[in-house]
C-alpha cells in the first residue's frame, strides 16, 4: 500500500493585539492529502492528530509523521 503524502502548509501570522516588534508565530493554513485512494482524507488528518489553525514548530512534521506511521494504516 502507498502511503499518503501529507502537505502541512504553514503561514505566518500575527497575532491579534500583538505589537509589530513582537515575533510572530507560525500556524497551519492548509493541508493536503495526496496518493491516497483507500482512507478518506478526513480520516488521514484525524489520524495525523492536526487541524488547520494548529501552531507550528520545527519538529510539527516529525510529530505528525509519526502519528501516522504509529496508526500502522499505510
């Protein structure tokens, strides 16, 4: 079975009230499912344990790897 590939777009945005000075935080403003045919989508971002809107970190994409590797579904 091929794996699905999941694309975790993140945007920067600024927090509401937050002073220009202050750095901003990353969130998640999109993701994709792609090479996938027999889970449904919404059934991969349940799995992956993210939403959009979610905060970012550096190591968000080794998390969410993981998540989906340890559901032993692809």
């Amino acid at each position: 079975m091929i794996a699905p590939f999941l694309v975790l777009a993140s945007l920067i945005a600024q927090q509401p009230g937050a002073s220009t000075d202050v750095k901003t935080a990353e969130v998640l403003a999109e993701i994709r499912v792609h090479g996938n045919v027999l889970t449904p989508d919404a059934e991969i971002r349940r799995l992956a344990g993210i939403d959009v809107g979610a905060a970012v970190t550096p190591e968000t994409p080794a998390q969410v790897a993981a998540r989906l590797k340890d559901a032993h579904r692809f």
